[in-house]
C-alpha cells in the first residue's frame, strides 16, 4: 500500500508540473528557498520546535514574496534589518 501511495503521489506531481507557470515557479522556488534557510538559521542558533516551525514558515513566506520584476529587470534584495532594495538581477 505504501508503495503505491508513493507512486500516485509523484505521478500526481510529474502530472501538476505541466500546469504551472513560470511566475508560480519562481513563487514556490522562493519559498523552498526561504523555508529551508529559516530551518537551517532556526536549527544554528538552537532554538526549540515551535521557533522552528514558525520561522521555517516566515522564511517560506518572505521567499515567495521576494521576486523578479519581469517587466524592469530588477530583483529584490534584503538588506538584513528587514528591508529591501531593487537592483539589477545577476
């Protein structure tokens, strides 16, 4: 049984890959992102489970939140005390 929910589960993933747009890439690209190094900041200065849970999502959110300006080119950037710049992307 276990196998084959694994099976339906990335079929059902290979299937829905199909149906995203390059915006929405970049969108969950940026929360992966942003949610793996709220894990990783979490999990560095030892903070408990809860800190963990609520900073890996923070991290997820700020990373969807955080894009390419299509139109002009810019990206935007953390500075580090919570704020952001544009600047041209690499």
């Amino acid at each position: 049984m276990r196998k084959f929910l694994t099976i339906a589960a990335l079929t059902g993933s290979m299937a829905l890959a199909g149906c995203v747009s390059e915006n929405q890439e970049r969108q969950v690209t940026g929360a992966v992102i942003g949610g793996g190094l709220g894990l990783m900041t979490a999990k560095v200065l030892g903070a408990d489970n809860d800190w963990v849970v609520v900073s890996t999502l923070a991290g997820a959110a700020a990373g969807a939140l955080v894009a390419k300006n299509q139109q002009t080119g810019q990206c935007a950037y953390a500075r580090g005390d919570g704020t952001y710049y544009s600047a041209p992307c690499p």
